[in-house]
C-alpha cells in the first residue's frame, strides 16, 4: 500500500573523492547507509571480513559530550522555558547556512571553559557547605561547653574526655567512680557530656565508659568554643552562600548562549556522523565503496550525485531474499499523521501492508465513542490547535484534532454535550438543538451503543482477517489463507447473520439452518465447511494426518479467542458512558453549591470548569489508549507481523534544533 520500494545501491569511488563523496550524500540526504559487513553480496570478501568495527573520533565525541554536559547545566537555571516546553520538546529552527557560520564565528571552547568553571565551583560550595552544616549541627549539642575544644583531652595529671552516652545510661555513667561528669545537653536518644577524671584512674574509668555504649566526640582541628565555632562556621555559610548567587547569576547570563551551544553540537554531531559513515565503507589500495539503500523515486537524484564525481560509479538493485531493506511508509492527507501509531507497534516490512490507511478510521471512529462527548471534543479541538500554532502540525496533535471531531459526531448522537448540561440548563433553544441530532440516548438505554460497539468490532475483526488471508496469497500461501483466515471469515460471518435471523424471527438456531431453503443451506454451508477446511488443512504440512487432525482441531478452538476479541469492542459503549457519567456527576455537584450563599456562583463555577478539564484529560487519555490497545491486540494480530526497521537517510540532521533546507 504505502510501503515505498527501495532499491539496494552500492556506491565505488577513488579514495581522493571519498570525503566529497560522503559530503555530498549527506547534504543530499537520500541514501539509508548500511555497513558492507552486513552485506550478503560482500561478506566472502577477505576485506569485509578483515574489516574493523565501526568507529566513531573520539575526539569529537569528548566534545559532544562536554557541551551535552554544559546545556543540561544551564538547563537547570533557564527560567525563560514556557509552560509548553516542560511538556513538549521545542526545539529552535535554524538554517543550513546558521550550521555552517555559528561554529566558525562562535568560540565556544571559551564558553564550555566558563560554564565548567562555574559547575566546578557550585560543586565544590555545595560539598563545603554540607560539611559545614554537618559540623554546625554537631557542635549544637555541645552549645553550652565553656571551655575550647582543643582543651579537652591529657593534661600532666587530668584527662578531660567529650562524648555521648545512651540516654538510657545517663544514670550509669554518674555512677563511675573517681571521675568528675557534667551534662552539657540531651536529645531523645543521647546524653552529651564530658567526664574528668585521673590520669591514674583512666583505664577503670575507660573500661566503665566502654560498657555504657560511651563513644567519644571528635573536635579535631578545631579551636575554641562551640558557641564561637558556630558563629564563625556561620559566617562562613553566609560568604560561601553569597559567592553561590554570584555565580548563579553568571549562569543566568550565559542561558542565551544556550542556543549557539545547540548548533555547535548538531555541527559536531553532523561531522561525527560522517566519521561514522566512513567506517561503515570499505577502502582497497585505491578505492572506496560504501552501500545503502535508496527509494526507488530518488534514481534520478542518484544520478545527479554521480555526475559531480570523475571516479565514481554505482549499480541499483533488487532487494534479493537474504537482505534485510529499511521500510519507508509514505501516506498523505488525514492517513499521514496516523503514522505515529503505526510506528508505535512497529514498522512493517517489505512483505506485508502498510496498516496505516486500514487503522486510520477505525481509530478516529473508536477515539471518539470512547469520549463520547460533543463538549469534550469541541474542547479538544481548541486545544489541539492552540498546540499547533506553537508547536506545528505535530502528528500527535493532528491525531488528537481528529479524535475531537469524531467525538463531537459521537457526543451529538448521543445528546452528550458537558454530560447533561443541555439539558439540565433552562434553556429550550439548547433542548431542541439536542433533542435534532438525538439517535439514542445510552443513560436510558444502552443496547444500541452496545450493538454499535459489536458490531464495529465485527467489521474490523473481519477486516482484519481478509487482509491476513491477502497477504497470504501474496506470499504464496494459498492453502493457509484459505484454511485459515479466508475460513475465519466466512464462519463469523455467517454466524453472525444466522443468529441475526434466529433472534429476529423467533426460531432456533437449527431451525434457520435447516429449515429454512435455500437461504439456510447456503449459511449452514459457510459455516460448516470452514470448520472442515480448519480441522483438516490448517495443521500444517505435517506427513502425520493424526497430527494434522489435532492441530486442526486445536485451531479450531481458537474460535474462544474470536469471541474475546469481539466482546473487548464493548470498551468503546463501557468507556464512552463512564465519559458521560462523569460529566453528569460534574454538573450535579456543581448545581449542589449553586445555592451556597455569596460564594455558591464561584464555587459552582469554579467546580464545572476544573471538574471538566480534569475530566478531559482523563476520559482523552484512556480514549487513546483503548482506541490504540484495540488497534494491536484485536487488529493487527490478525494479519501483522511488523519486524521492519526504519529508513533513516543519512543527512544533515539536528538534535538540538531544527534544521531548515
């Protein structure tokens, strides 16, 4: 579908023009460059096998990784970030031309040396402040000594000991004997102290400390009282917290070069990633060759590039079975965005379909039943825009404008529009408006929603199945689509419609079978042979008919799982209530305080609006995620496989900005 076709190109030029050469290619952005390692067609050559991995310049890296380093430092005191960007990567635009001329007029290795400057010293200010806070809270229990620190310790006759003792053992150390205690202050856990006693008395004293849990204070280096050592300590707090907004405001100041920073390391990385590319050719005495994949459309640009060139030549090719091509899905119009989900689950390959276009409205539709209201979606819709004119058509919010206008359709079918604010307002205007676009309303009656809800489930289930049975034949299995997915689908189908008739007419299942001419043979025949074609043709290619009966029959049973996935599409009518469900509560709380005196206007106010915008955020964020989970696990698992990687030109690309050609 919109799997684009690319062609494998394998580029030889002489080794003097190997450096336009990969210029080139990366201004003209239209070669996905592969590794000639991984090449099927090169990896009998003694040079590809001799090869050294790829490399990248470490010299390039070291820089790369120093101004990362300097951004995420100035990042932590950029107050000019909007609200916007705390959520959504905004990245400034720039042109080629900026890439070229910023790193040759900007001496940002000047600048690199000053930020790390800066986070050097912050560092070093934080590391010394936390020491000093620590020896502040620990002299705070030792506030009331009168007597400097470096006094304590041996004298010629007297020892003088500071410590703590369990507060449990205060009692205990008062009672050692020939030793003089005084308590300086408590906690909830410790006694602080100091203990004088003879020198002759040390080692009894010392052993009774020991068994009371004594652990003794350390004042090294340190002079003078403990109320004279935490004034002077805070002191030293004060210079070192006013050096620290000094040089907070010097990172204030340098935030503008934020942006030169940005293009400095998308030049760097743009060069790094030609280091790259280098390493992923192959050199001979005089040549080089490099590999790659191009679109098949792009042939002619090919051409162009080959023509700047005196030694270059280059051959297109067919994928061959033992290559492994990058997909490129290409979709226009509202498919476009829808993309994003695709690649979400995982890109196909070059033997199945894009299912994008085949998602696209199942997931608009699903979205919307899922929110099921007209306000909410109105809502949604204006945020979305408001969003894109900040930051572009983002295919996340082109997704979310779409999911708001197919919840606008689905809230009108159902009289949904704030929950029952039409409705519950005097306003007969708004009552009529309703009550026009009504189809049915599921807070008095369900089962419609709930046969909406089944029987889209039905179709893309069904959907589903003709594609895998599509892609089947296309692959040259033909037996396996018929017994299998082609099999599937006439069997629910027709069980669906057998039961239809049943329910409606009264009569047993049997009867409309069998009873019922021609019509109810032709059912009874395509649901019938379809069990007959899974038992005895869907097990496989086994020799062992037993083995292929058993198969059979177990994937026969697999019909449990058809009715899962049928039955998970209730989401949609179960979601889509519990939206409207919510809004009502909404409405009742906030008519509840209406009465409240003076302030009962603000509060109800105040109630709607919050309670709904909570509401939307909510309700919007499971729409997503149910409308997607039915998208991967009842979908897709009917035909897709995925297992592509991505084509991924090498060009010039940014990382911090947004480079335009």
């Amino acid at each position: 579908m919109a799997i684009v076709k690319v062609k494998k190109v394998t580029f030889v030029v002489h080794k003097s023009e190997k450096d336009q050469l990969i210029d080139t290619l990366q201004e003209e952005g239209i070669i996905h460059i592969t590794d000639v390692r991984e090449d099927p067609a090169l990896k009998d050559l003694p040079e590809v096998r001799e090869k050294k991995p790829e490399i990248a310049d470490p010299e390039i890296e070291y820089r790369l990784s120093r101004i990362k380093r300097a951004i995420e430092f100035i990042n932590q005191f950029d107050t000019k970030k909007s609200f916007l960007e705390t959520f959504f990567e905004i990245k400034p635009e720039i042109t080629e031309e900026d890439l070229k001329r910023i790193p040759r007029e900007y001496d940002y290795e000047a600048v690199l040396e000053k930020i790390e400057g800066i986070e050097k010293r912050l560092g070093e200010i934080k590391n010394l402040e936390s020491a000093i806070q620590g020896k502040i809270e620990t002299l705070r229990k030792w506030y009331d000594l009168d007597i400097p620190v470096e006094k304590l310790g041996e004298s010629e006759r007297v020892e003088v000991l500071a410590g703590t003792v369990p507060l449990s053992h205060e009692d205990s150390l008062r009672a050692i004997e020939n030793a003089e205690v005084s308590v300086v202050s408590r906690d909830s856990r410790l006694t602080y102290a100091v203990i004088v006693f003879l020198k002759e008395d040390a080692q009894k004293v010392k052993n009774e400390l020991i068994k009371i849990g004594f652990e003794q204070a350390d004042f090294r280096g340190l002079e003078g009282k403990p109320r004279e050592l935490i004034e002077k300590f805070k002191k030293e707090l004060a210079s070192l917290w006013k050096e620290k907004d000094e040089k907070v405001r010097e990172v204030l100041k340098l935030v503008d070069e934020k942006i030169r920073l940005f293009v400095i390391y998308d030049y760097l990385s743009n060069i790094g990633n030609k280091v790259k590319v280098k390493g992923k050719g192959m050199e001979t005495l005089s040549t080089f060759l490099i590999t790659g994949w191009i679109k098949e459309k792009d042939a002619r640009k090919l051409q162009k590039i080959v023509e700047k060139f005196e030694s270059a030549s280059y051959t297109l090719e067919e994928p061959s079975p033992e290559d492994n091509p990058p997909t490129f899905i290409e979709n226009r119009g509202i498919i476009k965005p829808f993309e994003l989900l695709t690649k979400l689950y995982g890109l196909p390959n070059l033997r199945e379909v894009d299912p994008t276009p085949l998602l696209t409205p199942f997931f608009a539709v699903f979205f919307g039943l899922c929110l099921t209201d007209a306000g909410y979606g109105i809502s949604l819709i204006l945020l979305a825009l408001l969003l894109m004119k900040k930051l572009g058509r983002m295919q996340f919010l082109v997704v979310l404008l779409f999911g708001g206008i197919t919840s606008i359709l689905a809230g009108a079918i159902t009289g949904s529009w704030f929950g029952d604010l039409f409705t519950s307002l005097p306003v007969p205007f708004l009552h009529r408006f309703r009550n026009s676009l009504l189809l049915f309303d599921p807070m008095i009656d369900p089962m419609p929603f709930f046969y909406l809800s089944l029987a889209l489930g039905l179709l893309q289930v069904e959907l589903g199945l003709l594609v895998g049975f599509y892609k089947r034949i296309k692959n040259g299995e033909v037996i396996d689509g018929i017994s299998n997915e082609l099999s599937w689908f006439f069997m629910i189908l027709f069980v669906i419609i057998a039961y239809l008739v049943s329910s409606r007419s009264g009569r047993s299942f049997g009867d409309v079978l069998f009873h019922n001419g021609i019509a109810g043979y032709l059912m009874a025949f395509f649901i019938f042979a379809p069990v007959f074609l899974i038992v005895f043709l869907s097990g496989g290619t086994s020799g062992n008919f037993i083995v292929r009966v058993v198969k059979g029959l177990y994937n026969l049973y697999g019909v449990t799982g058809y009715v899962g996935d049928l039955l998970s599409y209730v989401r949609l009518m179960a979601l889509g209530m519990v939206t409207a469900g919510i809004a009502m509560s909404i409405n009742i709380v906030a008519k509840l305080v209406l009465p409240v005196p003076v302030v009962g206007i603000i509060l109800a106010v105040l109630i709607f609006i919050g309670g709904h915008l909570f509401s939307i955020i909510i309700n919007v964020m499971g729409a997503f995620v149910h409308s997607l989970r039915l998208q991967y696990v009842e979908f897709f698992t009917k035909f897709y496989d995925n297992g592509g990687h991505e084509f991924k030109p090498f060009e010039i690309e940014g990382y911090f900005t947004e480079i335009r050609k």
